[in-house]
C-alpha cells in the first residue's frame, strides 16, 4: 500500500499534519516559558521577566482572586441566580499577564470571557454579574476604565479593536516617545475565532495600516467542542506572517512570560511598529459555558494532563521554594478570596431587576427621533395596565 | 426556611431528573458544597448548595424528574452563626423565595408565571390606538386583551401612527407591490393574522406576475459531466477495493453475533484511568476487548489462523498480529499491533494509541499494514449497532465492535438499565466450524460482561 502521500510533496515542503505530532504536546519548542510547572524560572533569548518578586505576589493575588470571581459565578449560576456563565478556569495567567502588562491608556476589547482582564482595569465583578443575570447588557463604561464591553460575536471586538488602534494614530498618540502618552490596542479572542473572518480581515487592516494592536489569543484547545487540530492545519502564532506581522507563542499558563512577552508586543504597538500577535497556549479546564458538558466530547486524561500545568500552582510554588511568601500571605489571600466570594453572592441577589423603559437608554448616543416615538409609545401601553404608577 | 429551588442550568431547560443526593437530612451543609446531582437534556450537573445550615428535608426523591422551579432541599438555620450565614436570604432574593409579578425572573419556574397578566385599565385614547395596534398582530381567537374586560373599539383609530400600521404585509410582499405599483390599502388581506399575501398583490396587478411565478416546467439535464463529480479510484481506495474483493468473494464468510452487558467492563475502563500508571495513556473499552481477545485465542487458536490455498495448509500462527481496522482522512487503513499476545495491558494500550495517532495523521507506513493475523474493526464510534465484517485477507475472522449504549436489560428477573453492545465475528468456513467460532465469540463476550473470567483463560 503506497503511503507517499503522508510525505513530502517535492516542492511543496514537509506535510503539515506534522504540526500536531507529538512534538506539540506541551506546545512545541517555540513556547515561550520563563517559570516551569514545577515553578522554576528559566531564561528565553529574546523574552525576559524585568520585575520583583513584589510585582509576583500581585500576579498571585490578581489570579487567586480571578479564579474566586469564576468559581463564585458558576455556583451562582447553579444557585439559579444567574442565566449562564462563561469559564475561564485554567486561563487566569493568560489573562493576568495580558491584564497586568497594559497601562492606563491602553485600550482593552473582550470577548465574553475576560474576567481576569476586567479584575485588572478595575471593572467592579457586580457589574460582570449583571451582564450574565441579564439584570442589564453590559454596564459599565467603556471609557470608565478603558475596557470595552463584553463582545458576544465571535471574533467581531477584533474589527472594533483595529478600527480604535487606526484612530489613536489619527489622534496622534503612537510613537511620539512619550511613554504617558502612546497608546496601544489589546483585542482578545480564541482560537475558534481564528476562523472568523472578522479575524482575518482585522490582521489585513492592522498590517496595511500598522495600526497599534496587539492580536492576543487564547489558544484553550477548544472552541466549544471543537479541538484546535481541526481548526487549523499550522500553529496559530504563525498565521500572522501571512499577514505581515510578527507571532509568538507563549506559554499561557505562565504568567511571567505572559506578561513579559505581551508588554514587548505593547511597546511594539505603542512605538508606532505595528501589531503583534500573540497566541497564549493555554486550556480551558472548565466548560465553555454552564450550559456546556464537555465530557461529552473530550478525554479526562487531557485534563488531567493540563492540571499539572496549573497557572496558580507553579507561582505558589516559586514563592513557596524561594521564601518570598509565607503562610500568613497565603491566608491573607485567601480571606480576600472568601470575602469576595461573600461580597459577589450577596450583591448579586441584589442587583435590581431593570426598568422596562430603560432598554432605549443606549441603543444610540442621541435618542432620535424614532426611538422617543417608540418609547412613549411603549411607555404608554405599560401605563395602561391597572397598578401603573 | 429556605429551600433550594431547582435552577435551569442550561439556557431555556425546563425540567431535569435528581440523580443522586450527596446530603442526607440532618447533615450541616456550607454555602457551595455539592448536594446534589441532576441530569438535564443536556448534561449531568452537581448542584452547589446557595444556603448553610442543617438539611431538614429533601423534598424530591432520587430518580424523579421534576420541572424548574421546583423546590428540592429545604436548610434550616446554621448550628452556629457564621458570617456567610444567609439569614436575611428570604429578604435579599426574591429569586429564590418565588412570589408574584416584579420579582426577579431568573432561576424561576417559567411555568409559574407563564399566563400571569395584570388587568388593563378601560382602554381610551392613544393607549387603545396603541392597544389596537397590538391586537392586528394577533390571531382573532387568542385575543390581547382579557376576555373580562372592556372590548377594543371597533371604530377605526383617528391617530395617524395607528392608520399606518393598519396594512400588514411582510417586507418581501411590500418591496412586490411597489414594483407592481400596488397600494397595498386597496387590497383584501387574505393571508395570516390578516396581512396582505403575495397572492393579493399578485392578483391585484392583474395577474401579470402570476405567470411570472408560475412554476416553469423544468427541462431534465441530460449532461451527466455537469451534474455528476468522478474521482479517481487510486491509492487507499484502491487497495481496500482490491482487498475487499479479494475476501469477499474467495472466502466463504459466516458472520454471527451476540449483543453483551458490558457495564462491567465500562467500570473497569473508569477504573484503570485512575490509576497512576495509565495515566498518560487512553483508556477505552476496545483495550479491554483486544486483551479478552488475546486470552480468547489460546483455547481457539484457529480463529487466528490463514488458510494457504496453494500449499494446501491451514497455518496456525503462535503470534498475533493485532489489526485495528482506522478510519482516517484518505480512506480505510488497518495497521496491526505486532506480537499483542505478549504484551501487558500497559503495552497493549500504548501500542494501540500510537497505533491510531498515526493512522488519524494519514502517516501508517506499510510495514506496518503488513503480516497481521487477526483484525478488529470499531464501528462503536459512528454510533453503529454491528454488522458483517469482510475478513482482511491473509487472515481467517475479524471481529466487528459496536457501540456501547445505555438499554434495557434483565438481571435477576428485572429490567433495568446496563451498558450493552453487540460483537458480530466473521470467519472463514473453509476450517473453522461454527463451534469453534461460537466459542470464540461466546468467550470474548463472557469476560467483557465479567472482566474476571479473564483468569480463566
């Protein structure tokens, strides 16, 4: 039986199937690591960690507390107080290293999922609560805190995001030197949105503009229950030269090189050098919503694999082995941790149920002149009920 | 007191099945400690607690399906006062405590407040304009308004807004009878809910677009290049072509089967992947069906045999050649695992794993296709029952495994529920009598269904 097929091609290069060999298992060689597993730092030719051990113990407490908010919410959705919640179990490094790495005037496009990102933009939790208890549609402001709203549309923030990094430069605040001053773009998303084809069209206009954006994404393995191998056919970090800009691979569970590879690819942006893409290797250890059962569709075995590469644990264990922490940290942590939690329970029972007339608030800046036509109109039927004010 | 209310746990469920309590009356339970376990049309899910206290009643039993909204758990004061103790809960959630319009809507049972609706006040002015409006939405027998109250005035509203949506058609028939120059005014609705169809538009404009519309006869296209796609029969497709006949039509196949509880074998599987030295490797019910199949061999080692047509010999092969018949991108391929009666389980499963992840990455060379003495092929996984398997050549049975489903079964008189499957064997009548495959077949399935009779062997 003749098996050339599953060889070279002459010509044409080796067979791409040969990117998910074994040799990706754990990401590949081109993984971007600066602390291990177990917790060991390790150098990187061309990535480096330039912090403290102090800027560590916040990076500790930041996801503690991430993953408390997560946890919280899903028993809270259990508790029947919420309508869904969005997972990030096992993302907290990836998301607290992008988070950490922005400065205030940065710029932040989420998808759904960003709540480690959101904890650190000071976005109130409550208010990430009220979105998923369907108490509001996203309330906070994007301006408050640079953090633009939960996005529901796969991969669409990257057009939103692309569209925002070519603005800064028609303001003028990319590459003048002044660090208080330059500006850069995070847009995030998975790897199922790599297929969009608002991803796709975002890389086009962010190269053809060099527009200031970072393009980060979380690769969790899974879009819903579909595994990345079927998604695409070579690592994602590598689809950017195809587009005309630098990728990288980064370990996202490791919250260092997390950090440290998204902050150089902000300064690219904010120096006027263009957009990055960063492709944060990581795994969704929960499911992809409450709503989701993902034993249905993948093996224990692969969880159980990825805990032993739990972003939470190799950081305990680096501040455990070299004495920067001890336990009195690690309670104070997690008494924080429980009083969160007990704050969230709480306030999200008693977030208030929304008033009818208020869902024509923010359908536009101005109201025009339809929409106060639909209002009153609206208002007048709720008036005709026996009771109304 | 405050009692848990089964939540929807998905978008939109309406009921599930209490599987399993964790608690039992009088258990101290914590705010978040799993309770409870539910099935749901789409998931099993582990119900964390939203109260602390002591468990005073379950209130559903196990095994029942109950709608949303239903309460299950009722949990009294805490033995002793803790800040998370919820004491005010019945205060601060409206949504648990249930009750009447206003209160919060989520985790509710949506059938408790389905048909609630408030009176209307006697309809005047531009609310009755606005009331009529609504009701030339509805269908004339499932009325608005509430049979008890002040009827709609038939007379035409005079405001404007109300005249302007008095014409109802859908956008496609609007956009129609614009391009046919149609007032949609001057037409009788005969459509839905009283809206103006394509058909009254059509007719009004004097049945010119009827023809237009009219179903043309369509011509039969007789060019078969254009309608039909011919590929090449190359490659994999070939070689199972080839093989496939070759079998079928020299070896004369007898195929039987049996249909197995192999609940046993499923706990099995759940228990050797915890287990520490398994755990790199995967786990399925098809390794524990290729090792029964190893130990089956020993007492009817003809099943992996060949029959050497031209040296007049029936060769009995003291080692076995295991094949696993892949589906993969290209077509049908069947590697083998070379000396499977040798190995340990261990060994057995890693063989089968980079067996499979190199068929699925379309990179089986042939050498490793070659010399195999006995196959199996997994059809389990497309969801099929069974079926009759042709015999790789150069062998002498192949063993078709299907999928393990949940069924009705009886034990010990009573029906309930197991893991059943069935194993159809094929193999080849020219030296192998049906006892001798029935023994085969009979024993593989006796150790699925018992995985301890395996000692016997």
């Amino acid at each position: 039986m003749s098996t050339q097929s599953s060889g070279e091609t002459p010509g044409f290069g080796p067979d791409l199937v040969e990117v998910f060999g074994p040799s990706q298992q754990d990401g590949g060689p081109e993984l971007v690591q600066l602390l291990t597993p177990e917790g060991e730092r390790v150098e990187h030719p061309d990535f480096s960690f330039d912090l403290g051990d102090d800027a560590i113990l916040g990076f500790y407490r930041d996801m503690v507390l991430t993953r408390r908010i997560d946890t919280e919410a899903t028993a809270l959705q259990r508790h029947g107080e919420l309508g869904i919640w969005a997972q990030l179990l096992g993302q907290e490094a990836a998301q607290i290293g992008a988070g950490r790495s922005l400065r205030p005037q940065d710029f932040v496009f989420p998808t759904y999922r960003e709540h480690g990102v959101a904890w650190c933009k000071g976005v109130d939790p409550l208010d990430l609560l009220g979105l998923f208890r369907g108490v509001d549609q996203g309330s906070w402001d994007p301006a408050d805190n640079n953090f633009g709203l939960y996005t529901i549309v796969i991969g669409a923030q990257t057009l939103h995001a692309t569209g925002y990094a070519m603005g800064l430069q028609r303001d003028g605040v990319v590459g003048t030197g002044d660090p208080d001053r330059d500006a850069a773009v995070i847009a995030h998303f998975g790897d199922g949105a790599s297929s969009q084809g608002d991803v796709n069209e975002s890389f086009i206009f962010a190269a053809s503009y060099n527009a200031p954006v970072v393009f980060f994404c979380q690769n969790n393995q899974w879009a819903i229950s579909e595994p990345i191998e079927r998604q695409t056919r070579i690592p994602l970090y590598q689809r950017a030269l195809g587009f005309g800009f630098p990728g990288v691979r980064v370990d996202g569970n490791d919250v260092l090189a997390t950090y440290a590879v998204t902050q150089a690819a902000l300064q690219r942006a904010r120096d006027g050098q263009g957009p990055t893409l960063v492709e944060a290797y990581t795994y969704r250890m929960g499911a992809h919503t409450t709503t989701d059962d993902p034993t249905r569709y993948r093996l224990s075995d692969d969880l159980e694999r990825w805990k032993l590469k739990d972003p939470i644990a190799r950081v305990k264990a680096y501040l455990r082995r070299n004495g920067v922490a001890d336990d009195s940290f690690f309670a104070d942590v997690q008494q924080e941790a429980d009083d969160l939690g007990h704050r969230l329970r709480e306030g999200c029972k008693a977030l208030p149920d929304p008033q009818p007339l208020s869902m024509f608030d923010h359908v536009y800046s101005e109201m025009t002149e339809e929409l106060v036509a639909q209002r009153d109109g609206f208002a007048a039927y709720l008036e005709s009920f026996e009771g109304a004010h | 007191m405050p009692e848990y209310k089964l939540p929807d746990v998905g978008e939109g469920l309406t009921e599930a099945e209490i599987v399993a309590w964790h608690v039992k009356v009088g258990d101290v339970v914590e705010i978040n400690q799993i309770v409870v376990e539910i099935e749901t049309a789409k998931s099993i899910v582990e119900l964390p607690s939203p109260y602390a206290g002591e468990v005073t009643a379950i209130l559903v039993e196990a095994g029942e399906m109950i709608p949303v909204g239903t309460p299950i758990i009722a949990i009294g004061e805490p033995a002793a006062a803790t800040a998370d103790a919820p004491v005010e809960i019945d205060l601060s959630n409206p949504a648990a405590s249930g009750g009447g319009e206003g209160e919060s809507l989520v985790g509710r049972n949506k059938a408790d407040r389905g048909p609630v609706r408030r009176a209307r006040k006697v309809a005047s002015g531009a609310a009755a304009a606005h009331m009529q409006a609504q009701a030339a939405f509805e269908a004339g027998e499932s009325p608005m308004v509430e049979a008890d109250e002040t009827p709609v005035p038939s007379t035409p509203a005079t405001t404007a807004p109300a005249a302007s949506v008095q014409v109802l058609a859908k956008p496609p028939v609007r956009k129609l009878a614009k391009d046919l120059g149609v007032d949609l005014r001057s037409l009788t609705p005969t459509g839905p809910n009283g809206t103006v169809s394509r058909e009254d538009v059509e007719s009004a404009a004097g049945g010119t677009s009827s023809e237009v519309a009219a179903p043309v006869a369509r011509s039969y296209d007789t060019r078969p290049g254009e309608r039909e796609t011919r590929e090449p029969i190359k490659g994999v497709r070939k070689m199972m072509g080839q093989a496939m006949v070759q079998s079928a039509f020299t070896v004369p196949h007898v195929t039987e089967w049996v249909t197995v509880d192999v609940t046993r074998t499923m706990e099995l599987v759940e228990r050797l992947r915890s287990r520490r030295e398994f755990r790199e490797v995967k786990i399925s019910p098809l390794l524990v069906l290729s090792r029964a199949v190893m130990l089956a061999m020993r007492r009817t080692p003809e099943i992996n045999s060949w029959w050497d047509e031209a040296a007049g010999e029936v060769v009995l092969k003291r080692y076995v050649n295991l094949g696993i018949a892949a589906a993969t991108p290209r077509g049908l391929v069947v590697p083998n695992v070379k000396d499977a009666e040798s190995m340990s389980l261990l060994e057995l499963a890693q063989a089968l794993n980079a067996l499979t992840a190199t068929a699925r990455e379309g990179r089986t060379q042939p050498a490793e296709m070659a010399g195999g003495t006995f196959t199996i092929t997994n059809v389990g996984p497309f969801g099929v029952d069974g079926g009759t398997p042709i015999i790789n050549p150069g062998e002498s049975a192949i063993l078709c495994f299907g999928a393990v489903k949940k069924a009705p079964w009886v034990v010990d008189d009573e029906i309930v529920v197991r893991q059943v499957c069935t194993l159809a064997l094929s193999f080849d009548h020219r030296h192998i009598d049906g006892e001798k495959g029935s023994r085969f077949l009979s024993d593989v399935a006796g150790m699925l269904e018992d995985p301890a009779t395996a000692l016997v062997f």
